[in-house]
C-alpha cells in the first residue's frame, strides 16, 4: 500500500515537473493572465535617417502633430499615445491606458494607422482635404500606416509609411503677383477633391498630398491664376504614376504658359473666359472624360473655325452648362459623319443647359441617322431651360432648333428663330421627343421644312417634328411648316404626329402649314393614341389663318381638342387655353397684349406661377 502512495507521489512530482519545463518552454510571463503591457517604438517617418531612397517625410519628416494611432492586434483595435522620444521628433514611443499586452514571447502581427476615428477596425481610405493652404489643414491630410508588421517582445518596433504621394511645385519666370495656385484634374476615388489649394511654403514653393493615382498625359493639373487676370494651364507632358510615399516636384516656368481661357474655381467648376477657352473645356470632356464638370460663360463669345460639340454617346455630357445669359455667335459644325451635333453633342441623363443665347449658328449633319440641334444633338434625359437660337439647323434624321431629339428630360422657355431643314422629323424646338420628354412655355419664329425621300414616313411640325408619348404646354410657332417629297409626311403647325402624346395650351399663327391633303393639320398632322396606353390627348389648342380648315390631319381616335381663330381676335383662344393650364395645374399663364395673344419673360428664370413672354401673333 505505502510501496503504491510512494509510486504515485512520485508520478505527480514528475508530471508538475514536466509542466514546469513546458510552461518556460513556452514562454508565458510569470505576471498573470494579462501580462506586461506592450509598449512600442515608433520610426519610419525621417528621411534622413530612416526613410529608402525615393521615399519621402510629409511636411517635416516627423512625429510632430501626430497625437495617436491605432494599434490593431489579434482582432483588437487599441488607441496608443504617440511621445516623441527625441528632440527632433523623428522616433516616438507608443503608449496606452488600455494597452494589448505581452503574454508570452510568441512574435505577434500589427497593424497601425493614423489618423484613427473610434470604432474603425481597418486603415480608412486614404481622403485628403481640398484646401491644404492652412498648415494644419497640409498636415492632417497625411495618411501613415504600419501594415502586418511582426514585432518581438523586447523589441516590438513599428515602421510606418506614407499612404499619399506629394506633388511640390516651383514656379519660375515670372514677375505678375499671384492669386492662387491650384492642382486639378485629380482623381474624385474614394470622394477625394478633383481639385486642391496646395501650401504655400515659400520661395514659389507650393506643396500638397494626394491619393495615389496615375495622371494622364495631357491633363491639366497645375492651373495659376494672377491679379492682372491671366490663367495659366500646365499639363502633364506624359503620364505619370503617383504612388504612396515618393514626392514628384514640378518645375514651371511661365514663360512657356499659356492662357487656357478658363478658371478652374475652388469647387472644381470651370469658368470660360475666352473662345478658345470653351474649345479647351470641350477637350476636357471628351478626350479625358471629365463629362460631369460644371461649366460657366463669363463674357460673350464668338466662334470661329469648326466646333467640335461637347460630350458623345459614349461619353455623354452629365455635367451644368450655364450660359449666364451670355451669347455665343457663330457656332458651326458641319462635320461629316457626325452623328449628334450641336453646342452639346450628347446630353446625358441629370445633364442641364441654362441660360445659353446662340447667334447665327450653322450647324449641318449629313449622317443618315444623325442628330441635331442647336443647343443639344440629343438630350437622354437632360434638362435645358431658357435657352435662345438663331441662325440655321439642318440634317436627315432628327433636326430641331434647340434640340434634335428630347429622350426624357425637359425643355422649358426655350426658344429659336432659326431655320430647319430635315428629313424624317424637323421640329422648330425639338426634331422629336419621346419617352415621357416635357416641353414647357417653348416658341418657335422659324421656317421648318422636311423633305422625304421616300425611305421612311417625315414628320415636320412648327414647336416638334415627333412626339412619342411627350407633353407640350403652354408651346407656340409662328413660322411657316413645310411637308414634300415622296412617301407618307405628316405636317402640323405645333407638330406632325402626336402619337400616345398630350397637347394642352399650344398653337400655331402666322406664317403657312403646306403639306399633303390628310396629313397636315393647322395644329397637328396626325393624332394617335392606342387603345391600351392611351394618349394621342389634345386639349385647348389653336390655329390661326396658316392656310389649313382642319386642326387635326389625320385623328386615329385620338381626342381632338383644336379649335380655328378666322377673325384675327385670340381673346377667347386665351381664355380658354389659361383655364386649360389652370386645369392641369399649370404654372404658365398667356395674357393679351394690345389685343395680341402673347407670354411673359422669356429670358427670366423659370419660377412657379410665373408669366413667360413669348412673342407677338
């Protein structure tokens, strides 16, 4: 019995004694479940002492400024102090109130980052501010990061490194005093600023951090602007690949500068100054794809040579242009081939045109499928408001004054005197409009025609050549419409079909409808609506004496509400039609004016309930 006690006794002496050996094999601390907390040295951020060569210290190289980082480690994220532990502040030490803790001598994995928001478990991404002009402001823009670093006990030290390049530049060869120095054209990813105020370091010395990006060659990405008014452009000569921790340093002479003809202005919106100005925002669209900048005229411009029109149907324009009421004359484009042309070639879906007077443009499309107008070739779901045009407009496949073809949107107090020559639709707004397009308060003064070439069924009409399913209000034409050549052609005074679409308030005066017996009507050519969507509504509109008895050419049970003025007197014709946009619920009202039917305030800003002047009948 004793002999079997002795033997156990013996066993468990041998087992703790195991134990032992595994436990300090193994490294655990003797302090207790926590351990000794970690305590970290921080390096990485002086160049002259630590940094590889190519790489670079963001402002001055050290730990200055920098308060705190976070310090993630088996799947906890700590908040450390940073001390500075040299007079320089080129190394710093890292402690926590709520430390990760050493225990045992196992290396461990850690990642640190700064800056740190409460609650983040990974580095955020990497957004610097738009104005680095304030120091404070250049410097917390720096993004450092220690990433998957093993540290050892006894030695855990962190490396940090930068997340953002830096672009210096030095400006040289000149005597003007300065307004700003911008750097543009930047990458907008992860909702970094397209364009930078740098700091002002001195000695024509600005310097700002940026994401890491590449640049391509040809974009503007310095812009100065000076007290004497000139802007000068730099574009990078090739392409360049900013990359995380390298500074690129850019050495300009004016001398060499160039006015572009545009400011770039502190929320990235252009302001064209000169001709040559809008040509080069035109470049910046379509060849580098900056298709949603904002866009404004600050004086009148007059075109010379071919326009190339801004945005295309692969890069559609989805940016603001705003004439400010500005007149650009002599826009021209006659470009073979060209399939939508116009000041706008391609507006896309949330684009918009304001405010915009063009003057004696000459645009032509030759393209069997192609697309004009004056303002827009074709607008998908843009918007255009208060816009102006004269001068001529011509194509084959969808022609109008303001716009060749309306997809969506709006149109809304527009107006062209220009002539329009087309042949499937020509309208003296809109060549057509289509998928719920609305246009509002809109007149045309000039002469539309098309002429069929026996291809396809023309539609030629005073406001719309087509209307799929779009709603005309409050809309008028004074200019004579004409319908010739071979095949099926609709003609109207406000349009030549109206199909599925809705016509309240609208009319025709004036100036002649010809077209083909049937087909042409002194409001519309011809009138559908389908049995299942509907449509084809027609409500208080009017001809006066344009040479047609019937509103309506051809009404495919459609809702005919037209109505002939033979005597010259429009006061009924406007009653009607206001108690008409009061029923719709309108904003728009028509008044007389010396007995003569007209809007009010074409060029104002369209607001509810106001009174939009047209023209007189």
């Amino acid at each position: 019995m004793k002999r079997t006690t002795i033997h156990i006794s013996a066993a468990l002496a041998l087992l703790l004694g195991l134990a032992a050996c595994t436990q300090d094999e193994a490294g655990f601390l003797p302090e207790g479940a926590e351990g000794t907390p970690i305590v970290f040295t921080a390096t990485g951020l002086n160049p002259a002492a630590t940094a590889t060569a190519g790489t670079r210290a963001p402002v001055d190289g050290d730990w200055e400024g920098v308060q705190s980082v976070a310090v993630l480690m088996d799947g906890t994220v700590k908040a450390y102090d940073v001390t500075p532990t040299t007079a320089d502040n080129t190394s710093a030490t890292l402690t926590s109130t709520d430390p990760h803790y050493w225990t045992n001598h196992t290396d461990r994995l850690v990642t640190a980052w700064w800056p740190y928001t409460a609650g983040e478990t990974t580095p955020p991404a990497v957004k610097v501010a738009a104005d680095q002009s304030a120091r404070k402001d250049f410097e917390g823009s720096d993004f450092i990061v220690a990433e998957e670093q093993t540290v050892s006990y006894g030695n855990p030290t962190l490396r940090f490194t930068h997340r953002t390049a830096r672009v210096t530049v030095v400006l040289t060869d000149y005597t003007e005093e300065q307004m700003f120095v911008r750097l543009t054209g930047l990458s907008t990813e992860n909702g970094n600023p397209a364009v930078i105020a740098p700091h002002d370091k001195g000695g024509d010395t600005y310097t700002a951090l940026v994401a890491p990006q590449t640049v391509a060659a040809g974009t503007a990405f310095i812009t100065c602007k000076f007290t004497n008014g000139k802007v000068f452009v730099y574009r990078m000569q090739g392409a360049a690949d900013w990359q995380a921790g390298e500074e690129y340093t850019y050495t300009v002479s004016l001398a060499a500068a160039e006015d572009p003809g545009y400011t770039i202005e502190g929320d990235g919106s252009y302001t064209v100054t000169t001709a040559d100005g809008l040509k080069n925002v035109a470049k910046l669209v379509n060849e580098e794809g900056k298709t949603d900048i904002n866009i404004t005229l600050d004086t009148d411009l007059t075109l010379t040579g071919e326009w190339t029109p801004i945005g295309t149907e692969s890069q559609p324009y989805t940016g603001t242009f705003n004439g400010k009421d500005k007149t650009i004359t002599g826009l021209t484009v006659n470009q073979e081939g060209t399939n939508y042309v116009g000041l706008i070639g391609y507006l896309g879906s949330g684009g918009k045109v304001q405010n915009v007077v063009l003057e004696g443009v000459q645009i032509t499309s030759d393209n069997s499928s192609g697309y004009a107008g004056g303002v827009a070739g074709n607008s998908f779901g843009g918007t255009i408001e208060n816009c102006s045009v004269s001068g001529s407009v011509s194509g084959s496949f969808s022609v109008g004054g303001v716009v060749g073809s309306q997809w969506g949107g709006s149109i809304t107090g527009c107006n062209s005197s220009a002539t329009v020559k087309g042949v499937i639709f020509a309208g003296g707004i809109a060549g057509e409009t289509n998928s719920g397009a609305s246009l509002t308060g809109c007149y045309a003064t000039g002469d539309v025609t098309v002429e069929n070439d026996g291809t396809n069924n023309s539609n030629a009409g005073g406001v719309v050549g087509y209307n799929g399913g779009g709603t005309l209000t409050a809309c008028y034409a004074t200019g004579s419409v004409t319908g010739s050549g071979s095949g099926t052609i609709y003609v109207g005074g406000v349009t030549g079909s109206n199909i599925l679409g809705t016509l309240t308030a609208c009319y025709h005066a004036k100036r002649n409808i010809n077209g083909p017996n049937g087909t042409t009507g002194g409001v519309v050519g011809r009138n559908f609506k389908d049995s299942m969507i509907g449509g084809g509504i027609i409500t208080a509109c009017y001809w006066g004496d344009n040479g047609q008895t019937q509103g309506i050419g051809e009404d495919q049970v459609g809702t005919g509400g037209t109505t002939q003025v033979t005597d010259g007197n429009w006061s009924g014709a406007k009653d009607a039609m206001n108690a008409a946009l009061k029923n719709a619920g309108s904003a728009w009202v028509l008044y007389n004016r010396r007995g003569l039917l007209t809007h009010t305030g074409t060029r104002a800003t369209i607001k509810a309930g106001s009174k939009v002047r047209l023209t007189e009948i």
